[in-house]
C-alpha cells in the first residue's frame, strides 16, 4: 500500500486546481500591486479578488482582510498589535493568553512584557479548553485583549468562543481568535464577535507561506512590519500575489465540497476501532474536529513510535516540539496536566480528505501492531 499521511493538522496538500490557479501569477502576472500601470493592475485585481472570496466566507467585510506571510504572522499581529492598539485606545494594559494556545500566541508573552503588557495566562482543562471561570474573574477594565484559539492543533478540541466573545463584549477590549484549524466551514466572525481572527491558508490545501487576519472595521492592530502603505497600512511589504490567489482559491474549493467533515470522521472513527484497549483516548468528554485522533501507549514514547511508524508508511505526529533532534513534550499537554512522561507519548493522526475508509482500517492496524510490538521489546530488555 502506498503512504498513508495522517498529519493533515500540520499541513494539507496543495490541491492542483489550486495549483493551477497560481501559475500565472509565477509568470506572465508577476506585476507588482501596487504599481498603477497594467501588470500592476492585473495583479491587484487578483488579490482583490481573492480578498473578495475570503471575505464573503469570513463573514466580512472587504476591508476588514490584512494578508500576512503566515499563520503565525497573522497571529503575532493581532496579538501584539492588537494589544498595543488597545492600549492607545482603552488605556487596557493585561493581555490573557490560554495556556494551551500554539507558540505563535504564547511566545508573544516576553514581548509584550518587554513592551510593558503584563501577560496572564488562562489554565485548560484536562482537554485543553479555557477554564470559564477564570476567564470570569480576570477579564476586567484593565484588559487590553483576550486570545483563545477555536480549536486546538494537538487535541483538536473547541473552545467556547462565542461565550468568551460575549464575556469581552463586557468592557472595552479586543478579542483575538486563532481559527487556523477550523476555516473553512459554516462559522463567520460574526458568530464570535471577533475583532481580531487568524487563519493559514497551508491548513486548506492552500499554499504555505500565506496567512491572513481578520481585523473589524475600526480595529486598526499596530503595524510590526513598517514599510509601504500595503495591506490597509496595517501591514507593509509587497503582497505574495501567487499565494494569495491560491489562498482564495483553495478556499472556494474547500467551502464548495459541502458536507466533507463527516467523511473524513468515518475515517477517523474506522482508524481509532482498529486500535486496542492499550491505547487511551486523550479526548474522551468534548466535541472534537472532524479529522482529530489524539491518543497515548502508555510506556511508548512518541518519537520512537513515530520514527518507526514512517518506516511503515505512516506519517503521523505527536505535538511536541522537535529542536536539536530531539523531541521536547508538548507546552499543550503539561497545560493540560499530564506529566512530563505522559506527555512525551502523545500521537496524533489527523485525517483528511483524500483518506479513505479502507486506508484507515490498515494504518489503525499498523499502528496497533508497531507499538504493541515496541512496548513488548521495552518489557524484554
Ligand atoms: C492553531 C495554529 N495556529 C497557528 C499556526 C501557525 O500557522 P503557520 O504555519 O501558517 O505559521 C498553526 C500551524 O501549525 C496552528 O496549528
């Protein structure tokens, strides 16, 4: 059988419409934006038009979209110069950032301590969602912005959003939401009364290299990136033209095959009752995304499984962070209360839409049989 990749939360193939859609703008349509004569108006016209797309299904408003260059970018925008814009704003001066966010948003905490924020981080639960409670008593006048991802990459479980949306609507501050794993689908930021929303057009068969925040009209984010006027003068540098027209096409697509969630769940469900009571389901109590298998081999550690299982054919991941070789446990977990070597054994598979039904029987096989295998050599020795 050929390779079967289940790391969709990590990133999705680029669709070749979407691939397609691109070229021209990596040849002939190499026109600058921002420039008056034809090529440049060519090219505005193509990121417009993909602004117009991701717009409608955002729920927004034309202006209200600042491409960035990732993710991650869109993140640190909204979050950061969000918070200053707050300040100027509302006088606000405490940022909350759940505990369980991806280091996109977390790692913003010692800058903006450098620019005099003082940061709080709201706890999780043993699934990862904010607790409700605290984030009662500690949103308050002096709260420049509340950040609370929808869904959460390594778990996959989903935040009360539009509660805690309502919750900041109490005073004067801005609430950033980091949607990454969930656009698209049927929710608009209206829904959540965002003021600030990120997505990364990787995560929907998009290309890499193109995130985009969402800004509410009258919410203007401190620019990082100073420059030219680009991108509602919130967000300098000439546009990735190719990428963005890939970004609005592969959302179209994406937002076009209906009601493919539950497709890509049967694979998921078909994967997890191929595995056996060995292994424990991190999520056992909370509605989770569609394509989300996280779980534990109790004694197995994950880099060993996952090395092992790509020589299988299976491209899985865990959460944590891999630096200097080798992998650090996931920030996500120990907010969630596990231990360190607890944390060190969290899988994920994420499944996507060219999986299939009979693929996800064979890898749930797989991967029972290799770690049941690992874990018997471990009693050996
Ligand atoms: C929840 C979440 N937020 C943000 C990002 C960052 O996006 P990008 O890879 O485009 O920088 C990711 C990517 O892993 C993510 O899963």
């Amino acid at each position: 059988m050929d390779r079967i990749y289940l790391d969709h939360a990590a990133t999705t193939p680029l669709l070749p419409e979407v691939r397609e859609a691109m070229l021209p703008w990596l040849s002939d349509g190499f026109g600058n934006p921002s420039s008056l004569h034809s090529e440049g108006r060519r090219a505005r016209a193509a990121v417009d038009q993909s602004r117009e797309i991701l717009s409608e299904l955002l729920g927004c408003l034309f202006g209200e979209i600042v491409f960035t260059s990732c993710g991650t970018e869109a993140a640190n925008l909204g979050v950061i110069g969000g918070a200053l814009s707050a300040r100027d704003q509302f006088g606000g001066y405490e940022v909350i950032l759940a505990a369980a966010e991806h280091h996109c948003v977390l790692h913003t905490q010692p800058f903006l301590e450098r620019l005099g924020f003082k940061v709080l981080i709201a706890p999780v639960d043993r699934e990862a969602k904010v607790d409700m409670n605290w984030l009662d008593d500690h949103i308050r006048p002096r709260t420049a912005l509340v950040s609370v991802m929808h869904a959460n990459n390594e778990l996959g479980t989903l935040n009360p959003i539009d509660e805690i949306g309502k919750m900041c609507r109490r005073e004067k501050m801005f609430f950033h939401i980091d949607a990454v794993q969930t656009f698209p689908d049927t929710w608009r930021v209206d829904d959540f009364e965002a003021d600030l929303l990120t997505i990364s057009a990787h995560k929907f068969y998009g290309p890499k290299g193109v995130g985009l925040l969402y800004a509410r009209s009258g919410v203007k984010p401190t620019p990082l990136i100073v420059g030219g006027g680009q991108e509602r003068e919130v967000r300098a540098g000439t546009e990735n033209v190719a990428g963005i027209v890939g970004a609005g096409a592969a959302a179209q697509i994406v937002a076009g095959w209906g009601d493919w969630r539950s497709q890509v769940a049967e694979c998921r469900d078909a994967f997890e009752s191929e595995l056996g009571d060995e292994f424990v389901a991190s999520v056992k109590h909370s509605e989770r995304l569609a394509g989300h298998s996280h779980v534990r081999y109790p004694g197995v550690d994950a880099e060993t499984a996952l090395i092992r299982l790509d020589r299988e054919g299976i491209s899985a991941s865990s959460g944590a962070a891999c630096s200097s070789g080798s992998l650090e446990p996931s920030h996500v977990l120990a907010a969630c209360g596990y231990t360190e070597e607890e944390s060190k054994e969290g899988l994920r598979f994420t499944f996507g839409k060219t999986n299939t039904v009979e693929q996800a029987k064979h890898a749930g096989k797989i991967v029972r049989e290799t770690l049941a295998e690992i874990s018997s050599r471990r009693k050996v020795h």
